[in-house]
C-alpha cells in the first residue's frame, strides 16, 4: 500500500489521491457505525428516527446520549456503542492520517538512503 524505504517517495498528486482514498474509508467507517447506533436507539428504545440520529452521532462524537434512556436493553446498547465509537475514533483517526505520517517520516528515510 505504501511505498518501501528504498523507492522514492510518490508525487504530490498520487499522494493526495491517497489521502483522499483514506479520507473517503475513514468517512464509510463513520457513516457504517452511525448507522449501527441509529438501528441499535430504534430497536431497544423504538426512537424514531431522528432521535435515533441524534443519540447515535452525540455518542459517536464522544459528547454523550443526547437524551435519557429508558429500558435496561437501551442502556445495555448505549454502553457498548459508547466503547465500539471510542474504539472507531482511533481507527478512523489512523486511517486518516497514516498518509501523511508514513510521508512525514519516509522523507527522513529517503534522505538518509540517497546520503
């Protein structure tokens, strides 16, 4: 996927269209799971559907249920969205920006190879 230590490192364009393609997985990633929360807030507390969104995308952003719970399944639901959302920040996060660590630090590689 990434280019080694000992190729040079890839054009601005080839680049960018990397970051882009990271970019996109990462927004697949998070719409997937909004999705989850939203199925999840319909089943157990029969929101509707904007309800639904809102408790789904306010645990996803890590803000909290944006209203109260009422059954035990509800509750049972929110707490392991709240820790699969924790979990899909730091893989979305990763996704993201593993372009332009792995360009950050293969730039640092290649000067010391051509040395």
């Amino acid at each position: 996927m990434f280019e080694k230590t000992h190729q040079p490192i890839i054009k601005t364009d080839a680049f960018i269209k990397r970051l882009m393609r990271n970019l996109f997985i990462g927004l697949a990633i998070i719409a997937l799971s909004l999705m989850i929360g939203m199925l999840g807030y319909g089943y157990f507390e029969k929101m509707n559907l904007v309800d639904a969104f809102v408790n789904a995308a306010m645990i996803l952003s890590g803000m909290g249920p944006a209203s109260s719970l009422m059954t035990d399944g509800g509750k049972i639901f929110a707490g392991f969205y709240a820790l699969f959302s924790g979990i899909i920040f730091l893989v979305v996060m990763a996704i993201i920006f593993a372009p332009l660590i792995h360009r950050f630090f293969h730039k640092f590689l290649v000067k010391d190879v051509k040395d």
